[in-house]
C-alpha cells in the first residue's frame, strides 16, 4: 500500500458496542492520520490513546500510540479531532496488546535485491540461434542462525503487467528473521532498522525498508467467514512513521555498490550484524543521520560523523590514555606543584579524565582498516589530528562570524570520516580483511582521495591563521 485515504469504523477496546465514524490517511512521507468526530467514549481532548481498532477496506485495522494533535470545530457543533498514529496494523486480525509481540517479521528493502545479486532467472542457453528464452526457477531459501532465532533470505515472486504480446514476472527477495520466543515489537523492528542499516553501508545509498510484515503463532489466517485455518500465521502488514519514499532513492548498480552481500560472507554475515551491531544503535544512528538525511548543513554531518567515530571508538575500543594507577600519580603531583588554591582547581578541572582524545581514536580507528585509511589519506596520524583540530574550532569559535572553512572542504573532511569510521564498523561486525580490502579498491572509497587532500591543506591554512594549537 502506498497511500491510503479511506472512512472507516473505529472503536476502543474496552469500547466495541460504542464505535463510531472516522476518516484513514496514509502515505509514506506523512505517515498515519485519523480523523474522528468527537465522541463520548474518546477521552475528552485525551493527550494520546493507546490502541484503536477498526475496518477500513474490509481489512482489520490496529493503530496503536495514537497522539492527539489538533480538533476543529464547524457551524453544525460537531468537532473534530485529529490523531497521529505511530504504528499502523493491517490484516484478517487484530493486534491483542498495546504492547505487542510477534514471532517472525518479513522485510522487504530497497537496493536488497541488487545487493543480493542471486536470482532464479536465467538465460535458457539450448535455445535456437535468434530466440529468447528465460527460464524462472525460484531459489532455495537461505538461512543462517543468529543468538535469537534463524535470518532467512526468501525468494518471492509476483505476475507483472499481462498483455496479448506481454508477460512479466517479478522476483521479490526478502529478509525474515523468525525467533525461538515471542519478541517486543520495538525490539523486532530495531532488528529490522540494523539491517536496514547494513544494506546502506554496503551499497553506499539509502535503502530504506519499504515494506514489513508480522506474524505470530495464535493470530490464524482466516477465511471470509472467519474461521480459523489449523497451523497458519496471519501476515499482518505494517505501514511504518513517516520515512523517505524509497521511489525516491536511486537504485544502485551490483556493479557500481562498494561491496556485495557475498562478498561479505552471504547470508551469515546478516546473523553476525544482528549479534553485533546491536550494541551499535546510537552510532548507527549518528552515522546514518549525517548520511541519508536529504537536507543538512556539512557542518551538522561533520558534528554527526565526528560523534558517531568517537562514540564508536569509546563502545568498541575503550581505553585510557595511561594507565590508572599512573594518571592518578601524575594528576597527584600536577595538582600538588601549584603554589594556590586557583592553580590546584584548575588542574583538577583540566585532568579529570584519563581518556583518548579524538585524535587519538580516529588515528586507533583508522589503524584497523589501515588499507582503506590509506586509500583515502596520505599520512593516518596528521589526517586524525586536522581533523580533531576542525572539530575543535567549529565547537570553540572564539569570536562571531564565519568559522573560516569552506563547504567543501568540510564535505571532503566529512567523507573520509565517513570512510574510516564505516570500513571500521564493518570491521568490528566481524567482515574480514579481504572484504575490507575490498572496499579499499572501490571505486566510492578512491574517487575522493585528491579533494580529501587539498581539504586537509586548506583546512590547515585556516588553523594556522587562528593560531588553534589545542587538539582534543
């Protein structure tokens, strides 16, 4: 469903004799609206309501975390108001719980397919000279474990447009992920989101969900009389809050993505993400923000990525700058030789952490994908340390105006952190070093190697007018 823009019948749970009228809007980009009279069995101007149901479509509707936002009034007397719905249900069930749990999600994601690659088509080679034959024989689902469940890869397909002189068939490859024990939603669609994330890295383009499905063992498949058939699970379809419709995002070449799922290890290396990137959701996050977002300052996605390269450093590396017991010596002995009280505070306040700075992390992040730091950067340390020091000056202005960096040199500071930090991340989810070679030679890790350089000098003529020696 791309959008939808329908009346139905609604009514709350502890409320099914007292329904009431209401109108359904959907669309990617605005995400879910309801539209209902005020009625007696709403909470007057209720701030949110947990859970409605309704039939739109002769479909069952669940909209849960229903946000109140605004209500109109007209000459007749009657008003209206006006709900954000943040998750929208659809199926032959409705959802039980305000909180609810499933067993298995089917999702499909922009650019997968591409990424992917595996296909049942193939080239019927026995055919006569002149003559076009394509076989279609539908893959085997591939499937590897991870510490909650099974990740599958299955192959779908559907008839296209048919004609007298037309026949198509579309494959549609999807990821389901099918768990031992009932899962929290929100947690199943974090896991959801992380592949999402994975696809992104790899193919270095948006590829955002674009449709999901939910299922579990006591929500049946029924028929239109509404018995249940034995042994079934009810597809119940999920419309997501508002995200960038993915007709919007360019569907990117095999040819052309920094690296293939199989070159990653295939369907295993989605188990091993899952296990992995888990821990990873504000740094994915940041990550993601300073890469997908359509509209942003370069200064914003160069904070995002700055932050995301030491957050990460931080979960996957830790470390101090000297050992404990050695930096509180010598913290003693510093706040000990200042001959007043004003000295001993502001050494105190100066030494409180025994932490990397961030040129420290970006140099330690950029040694362990040494071969894609060194596609895009000549010298790792001085790279690390211009970067700290722009950081640094964007964050500690000392004076109004512009902070004296140009667009691009930002953007080019911005994509080798980008570079760095993502190669790094692969690396810590378990992608092996032939893979991140891969990704040296890539074509989107090279092509930027000559502007990162003359960013670097530019970026190092600017801190030597500002007289900027502090790097943290």
């Amino acid at each position: 469903m791309n959008e939808l823009n329908e009346n139905g019948i609604f009514w709350l749970p502890e409320a099914e004799d007292n329904p009431f009228p209401g109108h359904l809007e959907y669309s990617p980009e605005a995400g879910c609206h309801l539209n209902v009279v005020s009625q007696p069995s709403l909470p007057r101007r209720a701030e949110s309501v947990p859970r409605i149901l309704g039939v739109v479509r002769n479909q069952k509707v669940t909209l849960l975390g229903c946000q109140r936002f605004g209500e109109s009034f007209y000459g007749s007397g009657l008003s209206y108001e006006r709900y954000l719905v943040r998750h929208f249900f659809s199926g032959l069930s409705y959802i039980p719980e305000d909180r609810p749990v499933f067993t298995t999600i089917q999702a499909q994601y922009h650019n997968f397919a591409e990424w992917l690659e595996d296909t049942g088509f193939a080239e019927n080679e026995s055919r006569p000279p002149g003559d076009l034959a394509i076989n279609y024989i539908k893959p085997e689902s591939l499937s590897s474990e991870f510490s909650k469940g099974k990740v599958f890869i299955d192959f779908l397909w559907k008839e296209g447009d048919q004609g007298s002189r037309r026949r198509s068939i579309e494959e549609l490859p999807i990821v389901r992920l099918q768990y031992d024990e009932p899962q929290q939603f929100d947690e199943i669609l974090r896991d959801a989101n992380i592949i999402e994330n994975l696809i992104t890295l790899c193919v270095d383009s948006p590829s955002p969900r674009t449709a999901a499905k939910f299922q579990r063992a006591d929500l049946p498949q029924r028929s239109l009389a509404g018995n249940a058939f034995p042994n079934t699970q009810d597809p119940i379809e999920y419309f997501n809050e508002p995200v960038e419709k993915a007709s919007k995002a360019k569907v990117v070449d095999p040819h052309s993505m920094l690296i293939r799922m199989e070159d990653i290890g295939g369907v295993e290396a989605l188990s091993r993400w899952l296990d992995r990137a888990g821990d990873l959701g504000y740094v994915l996050g940041l990550l993601m923000s300073a890469r997908t977002t359509q509209w942003s300052y370069v200064e914003n996605r160069f904070f995002n990525l700055a932050g995301a390269a030491e957050a990460f450093h931080r979960l996957a590396f830790g470390g101090t700058r000297l050992p404990d017991d050695r930096f509180a010596l010598l913290r003693g002995l510093a706040i000990a030789s200042m001959p007043d009280s004003k000295g001993r505070s502001w050494i105190k306040s100066h030494l409180r952490f025994n932490e990397p700075t961030l040129a420290h992390r970006l140099e330690e992040l950029a040694s362990t994908v040494s071969p894609v730091a060194d596609a895009v950067v000549d010298d790792q340390k001085s790279w690390a340390v211009t970067v700290a020091e722009v950081r640094n000056k964007l964050v500690h202005m000392s004076s109004p105006g512009h902070h004296g960096f140009d667009g691009g040199t930002l953007l080019f500071l911005y994509e080798s952190v980008f570079a760095v930090t993502r190669a790094a991340i692969l690396r810590y989810a378990g992608v092996e070093d032939g893979a991140i070679r891969h990704i040296a030679t890539s074509h989107r890790t090279t092509w930027y190697k000559e502007g990162v350089k003359e960013a670097l000098q530019q970026a190092r003529e600017v801190l030597a007018r500002s007289k900027l020696g502090a790097v943290d």
